[in-house]
C-alpha cells in the first residue's frame, strides 16, 4: 500500500514528507488508518540524536484512527473500532505481567529499535530500501501504520478523534504521575515544575484528585495564566521570584508530593528542596546525557523523601486512557485545552511551535 509519511531521513534536520510502501499487518498487529497525532518531545529528541535510534524511520507515538485490518492473533478489535495507539510491551517480562509495561524490560526494542522484534519493518521507499518503523510500536506520522496489539486502545467511537491521541504519550504521562504514582490525596499539597503539556496534564490529575493546594512553577507567565484557569491554587514564575522559598511559604514548611517535568538538573534541585518531611517526587522530564543534578544526601536522608522515576504515568494504557476520557466527559478533566491542530504538511512547523513554546500539545491531522 502506497501512502504519505513524515520521515527522519537525517539527524537534526525537519521531517521530509514522502511516499513510502507499506506492508500487510503481521500477526498480532492491527492496521490503522490515523486521524490525528499528537507531536511529543520524545519525537524531537529522537529526531535530534539523543537516543540511539537511527534514520530513516517514521516517528509520532501519538497516534488516533480507525481500524481496518487485524493480523493473525488479534480477536479483540476489529475494522472500524476506534483506537489511541500507545506505548508498546512485550507482555511477558515481569513488568508487564505485575501491571507495569512502561518498565518493560523489553522497552527499548518493542519502542526504539525501528522494526519489529524479527527486524523487519513496516515502511520502505519505492525502491524497496527500507524505512525503520514501530516507534512506540506505530510510527504514527503516517496515514496509516501497522501497530503493534498491545499499543492499540479501543475508545469510544463518539469520542473526537481528533482529541484522542495524546492521550497515548503526554497526556497519559502527565496525568498518570500524579493519580497513579504520587497520589496526592483530597486536600494535600502539590507542586509541579514545568507548565507544559505533561505539567499541565500533572496539574489537572491533582484537581480531579481535589488536592487542596495545586502549585504551577514555570518561567512562561501565559502558561502559568492557564495553569490558574485550569484550577492551579498559586503560581510562581521561576525567573521572578525563588520558587522553593515561595513553595515552603505557602505550604507551611513543604509540600507533600512534587513533580519535575523538565529534565534541567537545577529544577530538579528545587524540586527536592521544595519537599516536605516523608514528601514524594516524581521526576519525568527527559534529559540529555551528561544532566547529572546535586543532591542534599544527607538533608534528603534526615527528611525521609522518596524520589521516583515515572515513566508514561506507570499506566496500563488500555485501563487508564479510557478512565481519563470518563474524567474527560464529567468535566474533571479539560485536557482539550491544550490542544492545538496543524495539517499534516505542516508537521515541523508543529515540531517548531511545541520547541518555542507557541504550542502546548500540538496534534496534526491527517
């Protein structure tokens, strides 16, 4: 099947929009025409030669569409369920059958490696050289993608697709920080470095939680406005003010729980300064080699903090995407807010407005 795709065909460079081949879904995988996909800053990094991962290849791990073909081995969806393609798994490691796929000890070849655990890949250029796929199990920049099962989350089919797929990726990893691994409860403290989509996602996990102080720290004073209309209790802008002073002043001492979204070493500092006694943070933000922070061993010792790496929320994605798109519908949940669409041609302009800051969840159409 011919159709268009955006691909890395060198490091560093912009998407090139091109024809590629696409083969037949193989066992355990579904076919999928996509709708929308969301841009991540996984995508960027990749791009950019901070992962091993190597062009051509087609990347996007945020993809939402509708089924057309199931390979051998899938009996559980079928041509014309909708689906939010997420991350992929083997389903067999120890992580994925105690509930945890994002810490699968497969994660890197079922998400990174560019083909199929065989080595084979989905695309190929006219010529027959082939084109790496499956990023995330989908290489979702692409009118349609053979993605792996255990990527593919059936939704509702009156849920917009349009909205859906960041629900795969930033959404999820946002949001799942916070109700699946910090869990602030009704009435707690909680502050979230980074006002981005994933910290904004954070953010709206901690109001459906009914934390009673939900604290935004960011340098950009029109995210932070958003982080306030979204239900932030108090904002503090980084470059102004000193963000931890500010935290211990409004929480009497420390917050309970705390997140860093950005992967910058000195937040993260803050972020561990801004604990309270026995508070719980959870780090995300990806991080270029060499972004080794400083931390107060000893003062983190006599406090009894818990620091946790997150990865995708800790969610199981055919669980959690459906529970946020119920938060979604009972309006506990606004994620649509951060959303902004582009054409599909459009892509790095897409790429280049999520780098600067124009755009907090860019999604392109197809």
């Amino acid at each position: 099947m011919n159709v268009k795709a955006a691909v890395v065909e060198e490091l560093g460079k912009p998407l090139e929009i091109r024809q590629l081949q696409l083969d037949e879904p193989q066992a355990n995988e579904v076919q999928v025409r996509i709708v929308a996909t969301g841009v991540c800053h996984t995508d960027a990094v990749v791009r950019d030669g901070w992962m091993p991962t190597r062009p051509p290849i087609v990347l996007g791990h945020e993809g939402a569409g509708v089924v057309e073909k199931v390979g051998a081995g899938v009996d559980h969806l079928r041509p014309g369920d909708h689906v939010v393609l997420s991350v992929n798994s083997c389903g067999t490691c120890r992580s994925c059958l105690s509930g945890h796929p994002a810490a699968c000890v497969n994660i890197f070849a079922h998400n990174f490696a560019g083909s199929r655990i065989d080595g084979t890949t989905a695309y190929s250029y006219a010529d027959g050289t082939p084109v790496k796929s499956h990023f995330f199990g989908q290489s979702s920049f692409s009118e349609r993608v053979n993605a792996s099962v255990r990527s593919v989350v059936k939704i509702p089919e009156d849920f917009p697709l349009e909205l859906a797929g960041p629900l795969g990726c930033g959404i999820q990893t946002g949001a799942g920080a916070v109700l699946n691994v910090l869990r602030p409860g009704p009435g707690g403290t909680f502050v979230v470095f980074g006002a981005g989509a994933v910290g904004l996602s954070a953010l709206l996990g901690a109001v459906a939680s009914r934390v009673g102080t939900i604290i935004a720290v960011d340098v950009n004073d029109d995210r932070l406005a958003l982080a306030t209309e979204l239900g932030a209790t108090h904002v503090i802008n980084g470059m102004n003010e000193d963000a931890v002073a500010r935290v211990l002043d409004l929480t009497g001492g420390g917050v309970q729980t705390a997140l860093d979204t950005t992967g910058n070493a000195r937040v993260f500092r803050q972020m561990i300064d801004s604990l309270a006694m026995s508070g719980h943070a959870g780090a995300l933000g990806a991080a270029a080699a060499g972004s080794e922070g400083v931390i107060d061993l000893p003062g983190a010792l006599a406090r009894g903090i818990r620091i946790t790496w997150i990865v995708e929320g800790d969610a199981v994605p055919q669980l959690f995407i459906p529970e946020l798109i119920a938060l979604h519908r009972a309006g506990d949940f606004p994620f649509d807010r951060l959303i902004k669409t582009y054409a599909f041609d459009d892509i790095n302009t897409a790429f280049a407005d999520s780098e600067s800051g124009e755009a907090l969840k860019p999604v392109v159409l197809l």
